[in-house]
C-alpha cells in the first residue's frame, strides 16, 4: 500500500518513487507515480545519471552480480539481500539507489570494461550510474523462414535480456 499525501504533489506535481508499505517479506518496492496539476506539465523525474559512492570495508563484499553478456557494458543483474550496495539502497532515496538493469559507466572515473570490473576490488568506489530502462519488443513475422532483421549477441547464466548485436532487413 502506498499513502500519497497532498503536501508531496500540490504545489508542483509529482515524478518520482514512493516507497510501498507492507511489501512483504522485508521487500523493498516502490511505485513510480507522475502527477501533474491542472495547467502545467508534468515535472522532471530523477535523474537519468547519477553517481554513487559505496564502501565496502576491507572484509565485506559490494554484493552485486553483474550482467556483462554483450563484453562491453556493465549492467546491475542483482543485488543481493547483503553487501554493501544492499546497506548503501536501504539507506539512500529511491533515486539514488543501485537497481537491477542499471548500468554502471565509470568506476573511481575508469570506463573501459575489465577496468571497471577490477576497481570493484578496492574498498570504496565512486560510480557512475545510467538508469537503466526495461523494454519488451515482440517479433512477429509470416513464417519462419523469413528473416527477423535481428541478431543477437549470446547470453550467459548472469543475462537479464538478449543483447541485440547488428539490425538487419527483415
């Protein structure tokens, strides 16, 4: 259940995340609500980019699987119940919270991609993070003989999706 009181989107509307009461089983969920009010637009939501610093210590771990099945970005798969991203989301606002399709551009200001794996072993890091967006896209075509005009990059046990790898004819 999510209570959304006047004084959040009166004045201004509202663009953002609230957090869900009674989620479950120490779940953390939020709703993503727009509101605007009569005779204006809609405001600007949270930011597409941001950054984030998290230290994990010298003992403990970030906690956080990454999807690298297309070799070039890196992309939150999960983020696990302990860590220290799991410490950094429970103690930070929804928009700037590390979350599952985010990608991750820049480790302490490194952007090729072994190098950003390989600042992950250091005990604090400075991220920058790119809000990640889901899609669903349907293929349909009149046989299946006929081209889909996709190819796809290959996927592993850490894939959230299919990289889409060259668009064709078809």
């Amino acid at each position: 259940k999510v209570l959304l009181k006047p004084h959040h989107y009166a004045a201004r509307g509202f663009n953002g995340e609230i957090m869900m009461d009674e989620a479950g089983d120490s779940r953390q969920s939020y709703l993503g609500l727009r509101i605007k009010t009569a005779g204006r637009e809609y405001p600007s939501g949270p930011p597409t980019t941001f950054t984030v610093v998290v230290e994990k210590g010298e003992h403990q771990n970030y906690g956080v699987s990454f999807d690298t099945s297309d070799k070039r970005a890196l992309m939150v798969f999960r983020v696990h119940d302990k860590g220290a991203v799991a410490e950094h989301n429970r103690n930070s606002k929804p928009s700037e919270q590390l979350l599952q399709t985010d990608f991750i551009m820049s480790v302490n200001g490194v952007s090729s991609p072994l190098a950003r794996i390989r600042q992950l072993r250091k005990s604090q890091v400075t991220c920058v993070v790119r809000r990640g967006i889901q899609v669903s896209v349907i293929f349909k075509r009149e046989d299946l003989q006929t081209p889909l005009g996709v190819t796809f990059s290959g996927t592993s046990v850490h894939s959230i999706g299919i990289p889409i790898a060259c668009i064709t004819e078809g």
